[in-house]
C-alpha cells in the first residue's frame, strides 16, 4: 500500500500485502470475475469501480469515477508484477514516479496492490481487512481511480492486482 500527499510531498508509506484467499465480501459478484486465476478472464473496471464506490458511500465519502490515465498505470504496475512474479510497489520504478508519468503527480495519490485473489471480491475484501490498505479505500481526497489485474502461470501467486486513486 502506498499512499502520498504529492503536493506536500509526505514520507511514502508501505505496508504489507496480504496474498491469501480471503472470505467473500458479500457484494455482488459478475460472473466474468471468477475465472481470473486460470486467464481466460477479465477484469470489469466499471463494476470493480461500483464495487468502491458502494464501499466508500457506505462511509459517507464520495465515488469515484474510472480515469483512462490512472488506468493505464494500474495495468503498468499489475503487468510489471506479473512479469517479475513478485508482488512489489518498486518492480519497475517508484509509486511517485509512475504517478507522475501519468500526469497525475500533483496532487493526492494512492495505491494498493496484491497478488494470489482470484477473484476482485477477494481481492476488496483482503484490502477492507488491511488497516492501512483499507485507509487507501477510505481516503477522502481521492476522486478517481484506475485498477487492473495481471496474469502469470508460472508465478507462485498467478494473480497479481493494482488499484491507483487519486484526487
């Protein structure tokens, strides 16, 4: 989890990435989330945007919409820790670069990422548990997001999942 106030420039903060197969969140799943460990699926980022929006609203903070831009740096970051089989926010260059690269690096930002859910309901549901990926969910200053999933067979985690949201 990564979380920075870009334009205050506060310390990077990374906390531990949980990889286990948690228990359903409850929410509504669509079926083309399921299949995502065997890559014959694919990831809906308006339902996965509905998803959090549900979750923030029900904590009185705004939705978020879908930007192109924080998308393309999901998929870059989910594709970097599928390539390297490794969950890591650093695989290919800082959370603060790759913010900035986007277009994105003057404001709020902040990212989680995980490997091994096999699902996007899993994957939501191991960020709620986590204190400080939770926080990046809740985060009031954020409007926008992007998320993507990677698949790499011969990983050890298969899955590996990004989620970018900024103001």
């Amino acid at each position: 989890m990564y979380r920075i106030g870009l334009s205050a420039c506060a310390a990077l903060v990374l906390a531990g990435c949980n990889s286990t197969e948690p228990a359903s969140t409850g929410l509504l799943q669509p079926p083309e989330h399921h299949a995502l460990e065997s890559g014959g699926a694919s990831l809906d980022e308006n339902v996965a945007r509905e998803m959090i929006s549900l979750y923030r609203k029900t904590n009185g903070l705004a939705e978020v919409a879908n930007d192109p831009a924080l998308q393309k740096a999901a998929q870059f970051q989910a594709n970097a820790m599928a390539e390297a089989g490794r969950l890591d926010h650093n695989v290919k260059g800082t959370f603060l670069k790759r913010i900035a690269a986007c277009g994105r690096g003057r404001g709020y930002a902040v990212e989680n990422v995980s490997a091994g859910y096999k699902s996007f309901d899993a994957a939501l549901a191991g960020w709620r548990r986590s204190k400080l990926h939770n926080e990046n969910l809740l985060e009031p200053h954020v409007r926008r997001m992007g998320i993507a999933t990677a698949y790499a067979p011969e990983a050890r985690y298969k899955v590996f999942w990004a989620l970018i949201m900024s103001d």
